[in-house]
C-alpha cells in the first residue's frame, strides 16, 4: 500500500492556536488548567478545566446560521483552515476533489442539542428552530468543514469516545494508502459544555476539589480533569508530498484496534484489550517492540484506567527496558474524542524536533502503576519511532487504539 506522510498541523488549544507556541508551551511543560467560568460545575463538585478563554470564531456569527455559535464547530473550522494555510498547497478545485474529511467526535455540539430540548419543552416541536437540526450532532465539525472549505472527496464522522481521534486518523490514511484519496484532513474536536460535565460526573471519573490536580500514574490521582479543542492533521501521499517538497513531519506507519471486554468481564483482564492493540500496531508497522523510542500514554489520572494502560505496558515489554513514557493529559486535560489525534500531533512534534514532554504533577509512585521510565521533565533526545494510545476508560466499554509513527 501507499505510504502516508503528515505535512501540516492546525490546532486549536488552550495553550495556543497557532502550532509551535502550542508546541512550545506542551515542550516545556506548561499547564492548561485554570478555573471554569463559562458556567457553573459546582454540582459536579469541580472548578477547574482547561478551557479555552478568548477565541475569535473562523467565521463571524450570522443570523440564518445558528451553527456559527457552536464551539466545537468553530474549534474544527479553525484547526482545518490552519492545516491547509500552513501547509503551502493552493486548494483548487483538483485538490478538493482528491481530499477527505475524518473527525472524530461523540459529545460535541451539546449546546444546540440542550437549545432544542428546551424549545421543545417550552413550546411544541412546531416551535422549534429547524435550522438547529443539522448542527446538533457531533457530525457537524466534520460536515462543516467538507461545506465551509470545499473537500469532497469523502467526508467520516468517528464517534467511539477516547479512541475516536486516533481511529479518524486511520480512516484518513487508509483512504490514502488504498489510493482513494490524494489527502485528507483527520484529527477531533471536542467542547466543555455544562452537558460534558453531567456525562463524566455519572461515571465518577473526574477529579473534584478547586486544587485538583491532572495526575497521571501518581499515587494521589482521583480522576480527569477535563480539556476541550481540535486538531486536525494534513495527511498526504508520501511520494506526492516529496513531489511539491512538502516538510514531513512524521509518517504514519501502523495501527491497531480492538473492542474489549474491561476487567471483571468474563474472560478477561485488565490489560488485555490495550496490549492487543499496541502489539497489533507494532505489528502492523513492522517493527519490535524494542524499536519505539517514546509512548504517548492514554493515563487521564483515572485510577483504573491508569493502572489497566500500566498492566498493558509491563505486559508488552515483560522484563524489557520500557522507553521513555509520557501523559500530556496532565498537561491539556481529557479531551474525549479529540485526545488521541492531539497526542498523535504532539508525538509527530516530538519526533520532528528529538524533545519529549513531560508529565506533569508526579510525585508519588503507585504500586499498582510503577511506570519505571515516566518523562517528569523535558528531555532531549533522538527520536525515530513513537507509539500513541488511546483506551476507553469509561465503564463497560472497551475500545482500544494504538497508533505508530515514525521520524521523517
């Protein structure tokens, strides 16, 4: 199959909306979080997100398009028109015509989906905005984009929670690899919207207190802290980027996915589903466990779903030297579905550049997740493969991505 190469990167992201004052801020270990004050999540028992203050939307509000004011619209719109300015290729109508669309994204657009509720509860459905209808879904990002900017080659919707980024990704690149498509625009997108807060407090896993703290792997953690915003990542034909001397920033190179059963489940245990998919990707790639030079982790601070990614990892390497391991989370917050392709951009930074970021808020090691080789500061070093992971911690699900990519 064709090789696919990643040539651009938009990002819309508390720590930045332009790439490399985002980089630069994850690189050296700044945090995201501050206080929430869009609304209130006193009743959830949490103050704190990394939520984005000021944003100027992609396109101005209009009276006969409701949409404008969705967030998680306007967070993907602008991710993807940053992708394609910086990625120096004239979007004529040849180019549309050969790119696709791929976003992952489950609980975005809440917003409008509240507005209709509450019209239809104050009136009848006879009262209700019909032009709020195609935008309250988390299909609309992706439907926006292929509209706003012209791409039809194909346009992809991924809606399976944490794994949904990751799993666009691999949408886009194998309509690529399978020569459908010359290019394609794939990343996720999510908001904070006070409905965010209601579906992560029904399943416990946020961490409460006004100084709670992201904490990946620690002894301390008690849950997420919850983050929001997009990126998508220009996807491209290797040889037809090398042909326009495209910069390549990384190539994607393998994955692998699965359902499975979550502990307790018959049969099964608690690393069983994120082992299968990192080996699978390795596999997919090529190459040994031996040859991956950092993992980007899944690890929000869930204190199961932390200790499950850590029992999956001692089970890949065994008695092996396990490479240098890092959760940005810590850094950004849980975005959902936008997580695995945000992490994906931050690996395809780190193998460009030979910088892992840090984990941020790690002091005190868990005996149940003794990651021996956590990244707690930044560190400079040569990079040539990197493996991303992307597991559902919510409960009864058990949806599991891993994603290989490899130094240009």
């Amino acid at each position: 199959m064709l090789r696919v190469a990643i040539t651009s990167i938009g990002i819309v992201s508390p720590l930045g909306l332009e790439l490399e004052k985002f980089w630069l801020a994850v690189g050296g270990g700044e945090s995201a979080f501050s206080a929430i004050e869009r609304f209130s999540t006193a009743p959830y028992g949490v103050y704190r997100a990394a939520g984005i203050g000021e944003f100027v939307p992609f396109q101005p509000p209009k009276a006969k398009q409701p949409w404008t004011n969705t967030r998680a619209t306007q967070f993907a719109l602008m991710a993807a028109r940053k992708a394609i300015d910086n990625s120096g290729i004239v979007f004529d109508e040849t180019v549309r015509h050969e790119t696709g669309v791929a976003l992952g994204s489950t609980i975005a657009c809440q917003d409008l989906v509240r507005e209709l509720d509450v019209q239809g509860i104050a009136g009848n459905p006879k009262t209700i905005d019909p032009l709020l209808f195609p935008d309250a879904s988390p299909s609309a990002p992706s439907c926006r984009i292929s509209l706003q900017l012209g791409v039809d080659c194909f346009n992809t919707i991924v809606s399976n929670g944490a794994c949904s980024g990751l799993d666009a990704i691999r949408h886009g690149a194998l309509a690529i690899q399978l020569g459908r498509a010359r290019m394609a625009l794939a990343g996720g997108v999510e908001e904070l919207t006070r409905e965010t807060f209601v579906y992560y407090a029904a399943m416990g896993d946020l961490a409460g207190g006004e100084d709670s703290l992201c904490r990946p792997f620690d002894k301390r953690r008690s849950g997420a802290l919850l983050g929001e915003g997009a990126v998508v990542l220009l996807l491209e034909e290797y040889e037809h980027a090398r042909a326009r001397n495209a910069r390549i920033i990384a190539e994607i190179c393998g994955y692998g996915a699965c359902y499975w059963p979550p502990a307790g489940a018959k049969g099964a245990s608690s690393g069983d589903g994120p082992h299968f998919a990192m080996r699978q990707a390795l596999a997919d790639a090529g190459i040994d466990r031996g040859d991956v030079d950092v993992i980007f982790a899944n690890a929000s601070g869930s204190v199961a779903g932390d200790a499950r990614e850590y029992s999956a990892l001692a089970e890949l390497y065994g008695e092996a030297e396990m490479p240098p391991i890092t959760a940005v989370k810590s850094s950004l917050g849980e975005l959902n579905s936008a997580s695995g392709a945000v992490q994906a951009a931050i690996c395809a930074l780190s193998l460009r550049d030979g910088l892992v970021p840090p984990t941020l808020h790690y002091q005190e090691q868990d005996p149940a997740c003794p990651v021996p080789s956590l990244v707690k500061r930044p560190v400079k070093r040569r990079l040539e493969v990197g493996l991303v992971n992307a597991f559902s911690t919510t409960p009864g699900s058990g949806a599991c991505s891993s994603l290989v990519l490899r130094a240009a």
